[in-house]
C-alpha cells in the first residue's frame, strides 16, 4: 500500500471536509441574503416618494 491511511480516516476525512463545506455554502448564503436586503432596503430609502 503506497499510503499507510486506513478506510475509517478516509472516511472521517471526507465526512469532516462534507461538513465544512455545507457550513461554508451555507454562511456566504445567510452573507449574500443580508446584502441584498441592505441594498434593496437603502435603495428604497434614496427613492423619492410619489404622491401627495
């Protein structure tokens, strides 16, 4: 075997890297929703009222 690695520590390994991947995807999303509604909250505010 050219690695001395067992099949339990592989696993472990890609469970872990899994699991820190979808934390990852997860947080920018939660960044880039919070974003979107910042901008879209001061766009509105910067919009003039129309009206009366």
């Amino acid at each position: 075997m050219m690695f001395d690695t067992s099949l339990v520590q592989l696993l472990t390994f890609f469970v872990t890297w899994a699991i820190g991947l979808a934390v990852l995807y997860l947080v920018i999303r939660l960044a880039v929703r919070h974003a979107i509604k910042d901008a879209d909250t001061r766009r509105a505010a910067d919009r003039p009222r129309s009206g009366a």
